[in-house]
C-alpha cells in the first residue's frame, strides 16, 4: 500500500491541474490558481519536484509518472 505524501491543499491542486492538462507554464498555474505569493508557490513547486512528481522543463511543469499514481491514492 502506498504511504500518503501530506501535499499542501496548494500542492494538490497544482497536481490536479497538471493532470488535466499534462503540461503548463507557470504563468498559466499562477493565474488560473490566482497565486499571490510567488515565494511560497515557488517553494511548493520545488517540494513537488523533490518527490518526483513533477518536473521542470523550461517554463513548463509537467507531471510525472509518480504524480499520476500520487493523485490515484
């Protein structure tokens, strides 16, 4: 059984976002979440990557394998 990652409600709905689409640009996360703190999205984006979740490419964000089956549990 896997073991829950506790993700930020942010965290989660970054992930759910990505799913729906695949692949973003940060812009686009940042406005259609309507983030007003850069630093903390910033900060929650890094923890997703850390876990392997999603990765950076360019200015995009891209869901990972590991993120598909995160939001499955």
């Amino acid at each position: 059984m896997p073991r829950r990652l506790g993700l930020s409600p942010l965290q989660r709905d970054i992930l759910v976002l990505l799913e729906e689409a695949g692949a973003e640009t940060v812009g686009t996360i940042l406005a259609t979440l309507k983030i007003t703190d850069v630093e903390q999205f910033n900060a929650q984006i890094n923890g997703l990557v850390t876990l392997g979740l999603i990765r950076k490419e360019q200015s995009d964000l891209v869901l990972t394998e590991r993120g598909k089956v995160a939001l499955r549990t």
